[in-house]
C-alpha cells in the first residue's frame, strides 16, 4: 500500500493513476450514454434548488434548515439529528454551519469543529449514549451544497473501493474527507478536464434545473459513485446467512429487526465500525479483546472478528440476507444500505433491509450454522432461497397491482388484522423515488377535530421570533402540498396514506375535493373537473398519480355506517384475523392460532365479524424469552380492555368468550339483603348479577388459556 501523496509523477509531471481512472471513465460514458444519466442528474438539481433556500441569517434557522433537500445523500439519522438538535438550540446550530462554511479555516479543523460541537450541543439535550451521525459524508455533503465550486459529495464504500484498487491506504475515519477532496483536484485536472467527450456528455444531460457544475467537481464523485458503488447485478449478488439470537440461547433480536427494515448484529460494546483506524480483521480483534471480549480466545476472537469484518464490508447493497436461528430460517431480505451504527438497538451494527420475506416457515438450511455472519454458498441453498424470493416478488407485485386498480382505497377490518402494517411494510416502499431515496407520500392520521383549513387549506396566525406580531397566511395542508408535488412530477406515483379515516368527518375534511378525487374526475381524464380554491382563489385539480389509501377499524365503525360520499368514491379491501401467521413457541403449551379462532368465533356469533381480535395481539409472543409471561400481559392489558369495550361491561358475555377462568359469577350470600332499603327485597327489584373478572397476570398454569379452546 502506498499513501496518497505524491500523486503527480515526479519524472513525467502525470497523475499516477491516470490510466486506472481513464478506464472507469470510458465505462462511465457508455453506461449514461445508455441511461442518460437519469437515474444521478438529481444531485446537480438539488444543489440548485439548495442555492434558493439557504439563508444562513434566517429568522427560523430550524424551520429553514428543515426545507432543505438531502435526498439520499445524507443517512436519515443524520437529518433527523441536526434538525433536532437545531429546534433546541436555533443559534448555536446557525453559529456551527456558519464556522463550517468558513473558508478561512482549514477543511480538516472545520471538520473537527463542527462534529464536536454537535456532540456538546447533543450531549445537552440529554442524549450521551448516542451517536450524532454528523459524520463525513453529511458533513461532505453541507460542504458540497454550500460551496459547489470547492467540494464534492462523498461516501465511505465507494472511496474504500477505490483505495484497495489503487493501493492507497486510507486515513484514519474523521480525516479521510480530506484525503478524498486530495485525490479528487488531480483526478479533474488530469482525466476528466482532458476529455471533451465527457465534458460534453455532462453538459447534455443537465438542464435548466441543475446546477452548471463549472469545475466538475460533482461529475467526479458521478463517476467514481457510478463506476463503484452501484447495486449489483442478479448474477453477482451473494448470499448470507447471520444469526437472530444473543449468543446461542439468547434472546431473538428479529422482531426488532423486522420493526426497524435492518439487519444487524451484537458486540456493541466495540462502537462504531468506521471509527477504527481500519476496518480489516486484526483492528476488528483487538478492539474485541480490549473491550474484554474473548480476551482469553485469541480463535474465537479472530473467528468473530472475521464475521463482523464480513458485516461491516463483505455484505454489498443488493445482496440477499437470511435471518436465521440455528438451521431455522426466520426471514429473508435484500440489502437496501451501507454499515451503520445505532447504539438506540441492542443490536447496533445495522444495514438497512427490504425484508421480502418477513415470515418465513418449515425452511431450514443447515451452512453456516454456530456462525453470525456467514456466506451462504451451496448451491442447493442459493437455489432454493432464489425460488423463494421469486415466489414473494411475483406475489407481492399481484398483490400490489390488484389493491393500486384504484386511486381511492380504504383498508379496513377489526383491530390488530395489520392494517397500518401491511401500509408500513409493504406498500410505502411502492412510493420510495428510485433515484433520490426521497419519499413521495405522506402519512396522517383524521381525528374529530381535523377541518378543512388542516388539510386542504386555511388561514394561520404566524408569530414572529422576538416580537408580540401576528399575521395571518393562506397555506397549504397536507393534502394540497402533496398533490402539487405530485402534479409537478407526473411519472412518479405519490400517495397519502390517511389512518383511522373513518374518525373524521371526510365530507367536511375534503369539502368540495370530495368530488375531484373520483377516478374520471382527476386531472387528464376525460371527465376531469377543478375548482377554485376558497381561500388562495387558485384553479385546483387533483392528479392522476395520487393515491389516497387509508384505514379504518371496524370495531370502531362498519363499512356500512360511512358517509355515502365516501363509499362510493372509494375501494375496500378487508383485512381479517390470520391466526395462520402466528407461531407456536417450544416452551409455552398454548395452541396461539387455535386461541385466537375460538375466541373469534365466538366473538363473531356474539356480535359480528366486525368486532373480532387481530392476530397482531399474539404475534409476538412467540419472539418473548418468556412467552407465558407475554402471554398473560397481552390478556391482561389488551385483549381484556378490548372485550370490556366491546361489551359495554356485560361480563356474561365475555365469559361467553373466554370461559370461567377469567369470568366468574358472585353467589348471593345471606347478608346481601342488608344492602337493600327497609321495606324491599331482591324478589322485588331486578337486581343484576354480579362478576368478578379475574387478573391474567396472577395465573399460574397456562390451563386457563387451554380452557378457552378445550386443550
């Protein structure tokens, strides 16, 4: 390995690694020759639009900063983190970006600087133990916004990629953004400035809407991202196998996984992957060992320390990972991000994950066994892991193609059937732009008090910092703003996801839009209609590529029971209770899935199909290290509440549904004919009887539990 310094050749005066970078440069062109660069001219118009939005000395520093778009090129904690930090302290963050885009001072203390800085301000907050994710590549990317002429984006796994090809060792993490803008000047000045053809493919390819990109600072990073770091084809994907449980006996750690969209792996105590001096196997071991991990096992050690290594490096975006517990596959997911570490997981390397098959069953695959990060390679393996894959791809996409028939859909059912789940989990990633990562939906939930001015558009005060001034603005709710982002990109779908619809008044919430949503009425359609707005006076249409798909619990009100209105300008797609989904677990000897049909049958027969138990309510007690436990808890303050609710206090009935265990009658004693008044008798009012409903949590057999389905 050589560093990176000299890079021009002393005898010739040429850039050492001219004919390396000419290479990926001709494969560059012929791939956006193709494509057209369609997929990356978003980071040239991002910098653009940034350009008129940026005020360093706004009067809502938070508010401004939080306009801004980041795409996909800063993590999502990182934006999320800077912005919380800016909404407690507003001055103190304006003062941080202002020392930050101070050319004055050298890149590498700004650096500095600015993420120690955050760390205090954090620390403040009350926030210690986590990581502020203010880490280069964010910090490339403010840079790279602000000053487009001087920095260029940057990202850890390309520029790893490209340091093992050239030989070049890698600063340690925190000073390698520098190493990177080093290599970056001599690569424009000696390739790329050099090629007319490129200039000119760049110059095509960017329009109105982009920033011009002078010193082609951004082309660079295009190309080395491009040419580096892309998702890898079908034939080149590899698979993996890594652990689900703490240890071999330990807790599952899946249900948070599959909470969360990541997979991840133990030895927090080790920190941050990128904060090593390097990431190889030996720097892995020793930082295990100094947190006296396998201290004593230098094998084991090295074992592990090559699993994490694999985690951290061998697993690519795109490569297809199994969840698994000894030879049970749990899950199966595809890659969707780079390394990163969350200390808020008690597993906290993580890589973000579209899990494709979140539930699996009767699958087991016996490589890579009393391992936590292990390539899976035999072929009869990969083969049968294709064929599920495929099979939960074709499924999902008939799935999806049959509920998207309509622009209006409501899905609807009783409680805990995974309404706002199956919205979550598989139909948000529907409405993800390919190219930014950027999110073109929006998620609200109606309530009694939503109005029109909430979500269409309204008349709000607006205070003014360090003044007693009101004034009153038109603006936008969330229905508006998200159709005229969807009217300005036409080939891209939007949505709006609406939970618990039912609970708002819909006719008064979407007023006269109330008609515009209908299929035929949109805007392009033979039938389109618009109208003007009442309060901003604008000519109003709703577009083509909006879906407005929301939920409703039936417990809460029945299909049937809706406003005419909105019935019939929307599609239903019931969701009911799936006791099939919910496993069985070895140590508890409860049937779950025969539980949950008993008592819905008969809630069902009681009441009607609106009113039974979502299978969400057991579904993870199988996941518990202590199901019985869960089990009672889940009776206890769940399912019982719900039962109560359900039948307004009748504890008959709700024997009825869970047996003698849980409900049992009073018998009269001779006393009870003191509680009455001088001259009456019980034979002479119609007294009620009187139950007592027992405390789940007290039990100390799972026999009650049997009871309800005769086991």
């Amino acid at each position: 390995m050589t560093n990176i310094s000299p890079l021009i050749s002393q005898t010739t005066s040429s850039f050492i690694y001219e004919d390396e970078l000419n290479e990926l440069i001709t494969a560059y062109k012929a791939k956006i020759t193709k494509t057209e660069n369609r997929d990356e001219v978003y980071k040239w118009r991002l910098i653009k639009d940034f350009q008129t939005k940026w005020n360093e000395d706004a009067e809502d520093f938070p508010k401004m900063l939080e306009s801004i778009n980041f795409a996909n090129l800063v993590y999502h904690q990182s934006r999320g983190v800077i912005i919380h930090i800016a909404r407690v302290f507003p001055e103190e963050t304006r003062k941080n970006f202002k020392m930050l885009f101070d050319e004055s001072k050298s890149l590498q203390q700004r650096i500095d600087d600015f993420r120690e800085n955050n760390r205090l301000l954090y620390d403040k907050i009350g926030n210690q133990s986590l990581g502020t994710h203010q880490d280069e590549r964010t910090i490339a990317t403010y840079l790279t916004f602000r000053y487009p002429s001087n920095y260029s984006f940057y990202k850890s796994s390309f520029f790893s990629k490209l340091t093992k090809m050239l030989k070049i060792k890698k600063e340690k993490p925190g000073r390698i953004y520098v190493q990177y803008m080093e290599f970056v000047r001599p690569f424009i000045t000696h390739c790329i400035q050099k090629d007319s053809h490129l200039l000119q493919l760049k110059n095509i390819y960017l329009d109105d809407n982009c920033y011009p990109d002078p010193n082609n600072l951004i082309l660079a990073q295009d190309i080395l991202y491009q040419m580096l770091d892309q998702p890898l084809p079908e034939e080149k994907k590899k698979y993996w196998r890594v652990g689900s449980t703490s240890g071999t006996n330990g807790p599952s750690m899946l249900s948070e996984m599959i909470k969360n969209n990541h997979i991840s792996i133990g030895w927090s105590e080790i920190g941050d992957l990128n904060n090593l001096s390097d990431t190889n196997k030996n720097d892995i071991q020793q930082a295990l060992q100094t947190n006296g991990i396998y201290k004593n096992d230098n094998r084991l050690a090295s074992q592990k320390a090559g699993e994490i290594s694999n985690f951290f490096s061998g697993i690519n975006i795109g490569d297809i990972v199994v969840a698994a517990e000894g030879k049970r596959v749990l899950a199966v997911g595809e890659v969707r991000g780079e390394y990163e570490f969350d200390s808020t997981f008690d597993f906290s390397h993580c890589r973000a994950i579209d899990w494709l098959l979140p539930n699996v069953q009767g699958i087991f695959i016996d490589e890579g066994l009393l391992t936590t990060v292990k390539q899976i390679v035999e072929e009869p393996n990969t083969t049968l892991l294709n064929k599920l894959i495929e099979e939960a791809k074709e499924q999902e996409l008939h799935e999806i193609n049959e509920l998207l028939v309509s622009k209006n859909i409501i899905l609807y059912g009783p409680p805990g059937t995974g309404k706002t789940y199956e919205l979550k989990n598989k139909i948000f990633k529907h409405f993800i732009n390919k190219v930014t990562g950027e999110k073109n939906y929006d998620f609200t939930t109606f309530h009694q008090s939503l109005s029109y001015e909430d979500f269409i558009e309204g008349i709000k005060p607006e205070t003014h910092n360090n003044s007693d001034k009101i004034t009153y603005k038109v603006k936008p709710g969330i229905f508006r703003k998200i159709a005229e982002k969807a009217t300005s990109d036409p080939n891209q779908k939007y949505a709006i996801f609406i939970d618990e619809i039912n609970r708002g008044n819909v006719s008064s919430v979407f007023g006269e839009l109330i008609t515009l949503i209908e299929d035929d009425k949109r805007s392009g359609t033979v039938n389109e209609l618009s109208c003007t707005l009442p309060y901003s006076n604008i000519e109003f249409s709703v577009p083509q590529n909006l879906y407005i798909i929301g939920t409703m619990n039936t417990a809460d009100r029945s299909v049937e029971a809706l406003d005419t209105a909105l019935r019939r300008r929307f599609s239903f797609k019931e969701m009911l209770p799936q006791p099939n989904a919910i496993k069985n677990h070895p140590d508890l000897d409860v049937d779950l899935p025969k539980l949950l049909t008993i008592i819905n049958a008969r809630l069902e027969k009681l009441l009607d199909r609106d009113h039974q138990i979502g299978h969400s309510y057991l579904i993870n007690i199988p996941e518990s290290t202590e199901p019985f436990q869960e089990l009672k808890k889940v009776f206890a303050n769940k399912i019982l509440p719900l039962l109560q609710e359900y039948f307004y206090g009748n504890y008959n009935k709700i024997g009825a549904v869970l047996g003698s265990s849980f409900v049992k009658l009073e018998e009269p004693t001779a006393g009870d004919n003191l509680i009455f008044g001088d001259g009456f008798s019980p034979e002479d009012s119609e007294v009620k009887e009187v139950y007592t409903l027992a405390n789940p949590m007290a039990f100390t057999s799972s026999a009650p539990f049997r009871n309800i389905y005769g086991g």
